[in-house]
C-alpha cells in the first residue's frame, strides 16, 4: 500500500500545481522526490537544507509575504529542533503555516532516538491556536492535507508509516463513531485504530475516532458518555501517553469519570528494533491494549 509520505508528495505536487499561493519548504529531508516541481516552480519549492530553525524561519517569512507555505521534515526535526521559531516567527507573528511530518513516535526505530518524537504533540500543544490532525491512512493524509492547504491556519499533520487497513471517511476536527456500546468509550487516535478494534472486538464499549486532536470535540466525547452506562474513557493516543488527558477532563467537567490515557512512554527505549518491538514495550500492540483496556474497564 502506498504510505503517507508517499500520498502527500503526490498530493503536495498536484496543490502546487494548481494553486499559485502554494510554497514547500525542506530540509532535505523529500527533496529528490520534488524535483521535478522544483523545476516547474523554483520560487515556491525551497530547499533550505539541513537547517530546521530555517526551515521555520522562511516559512514564515513566506507567510507574512502572503503564500500558504507547507514545511516539511521529521517530527524531531520540524517540531522539537526549532521549537523557538515555532512559538515565534509563526505563533508570535499570528501567520499560518501546514506543518507536515513523517516518522511519528517511532517509525525509524533503527535510526535511534534523534529520529523519535513522540513529545511532538503534546510541545506543540502549548502554543496557542494550532491544529493538530493525525490521520491513520493514506487517503485521510490526503483529504487532511487537501483542507489544510485550503486554509489559513496554523497546522501540523502528523504523517505515520503505521496504518489502518481501510480508511475512513473523516471530517476535519470531528470524532467518528466507529461502534456503540454501554460498558466505557475508547477514543482510538489516528493508526491506533487498528489495534484498537481488535482488542475491543467483544468488549462492549463505544469506539470513537479521531483524526484531528486539537481542537479536541468534546461534543462528541460528551454525547457517547450520556448513552454509557457507566463514564469510563480510554484514550489511545500514538505518541506521549496522556496528552489529552486533560482535554478529555475539560470535556467532562461535569462528569464524574474516570480517564485512562494510553500511549508512548517516557522512558527511553535504547535497543532498535522495529516499530512493531516498540509498540509491544509501549503496551500499544492489540493483545497489551485488550490486556489494559479490559482490567481498566472491569
């Protein structure tokens, strides 16, 4: 199946194509794969080079000159690394930006820890006014990525080479309702649904999916919590553990309710391996989360 990163290079190149306002922005990382956009538009496919705070930089000076720019790289590299323009040269000058990653928490497991960030999210969400899409299929990447270069915004979407087997068809910032039940909710985030479904197959829980995380829709939280018979929520997040645990606690103010997040650890994981050894010691592999999800909900 064709990956995310490969469905925003073809995405991204037809967008700039069509619409002049369009600007890319790499860090190497993608270059070989828009050249021949490059070509076809060298004032709107920059290549700044190993140089993330740049990366930032130029794209919100291309901001404030009035093109949509969409910067691209790693999570560690485009969020982590030049936090401070971020926060400023987009955050502080109020300008809009798409912000596009690849690699999630740990798809480059072999590279190490330079190329793992699962804090992404949760430093992105102390900045004010940004959202945060993170779909679980190539298709939804694409209708994200189509409605963010649309706009105006600030946006970061988080590209993973994790995905679920069939996608969905998603509304940018509303949860979906995949199945209902009475027991607890399980909100699956992006390529946790997968998993998720197969750990909750007989449990009799509602399942809720969410593609855009900030902002958090908690309407639809609150809705399938008024049919449960009992408050219990579990959040399936595929980076930091607990990122949303607050908003989930916001949405059920109040509520009486009882709130499991469930996600990347902190702790530091030093051997490689593969995505699939890091999930199984984050406790996200299906059979760990019907283990935790279960004795949660029991």
């Amino acid at each position: 199946m064709e990956t995310m990163r490969e469905r925003f290079i073809v995405t991204a190149t037809e967008l700039l194509d069509r619409n002049p306002r369009l600007a890319v922005v790499l860090a190497d990382i993608s270059a070989d794969q828009f050249g021949a956009a490059a070509a076809r538009h060298p004032g709107r496919v920059i290549n700044v080079g190993i140089r993330e705070q740049l990366l930032i930089g130029v794209a919100g000076g291309l901001a404030l000159a009035g093109l949509r720019p969409i910067a691209h790289t790693f999570p560690s590299f485009l969020i982590e690394r030049p936090f401070e323009q971020v926060k400023l040269d987009l955050g502080h000058q109020d300008v809009g930006a798409v912000l596009v990653s690849w690699g999630a928490s740990y798809d480059m497991s072999s590279m190490g820890r330079t190329h793992q960030a699962p804090g992404d999210v949760a430093l992105l969400d102390t900045l004010d006014g940004w959202t945060i899409h993170v779909p679980g299929h190539p298709d939804e990447a694409e209708a994200l990525l189509r409605h963010a270069a649309a706009g105006d915004g600030r946006v970061y979407l988080r590209l993973s080479g994790e995905s679920n087997a069939e996608p969905r068809a998603v509304t940018p910032g509303r949860f979906e309702v995949v199945r209902e039940g009475r027991a607890g909710t399980v909100i699956a985030v992006g390529p946790m649904l997968q998993p998720v479904l197969t750990a909750v197959r007989d449990l009799d829980v509602t399942v809720l999916y969410a593609v855009t995380v900030r902002p958090f829709d908690a309407g639809a939280l609150r809705q399938a919590v008024r049919a449960q018979a009992g408050t219990d929520v579990v959040l399936v997040e595929p980076y930091l553990a607990g990122t949303s645990n607050r908003e989930v606690d916001m949405a059920l103010l109040d509520v009486p309710h009882r709130v499991l997040g469930l996600g990347v650890g902190r702790a530091e994981l030093r051997r490689y391996g593969t995505p699939a050894d890091h999930a199984a010691a984050h406790g996200l592999d299906a059979a760990s989360l019907r283990t935790r999800i279960s004795g949660f909900l029991r």
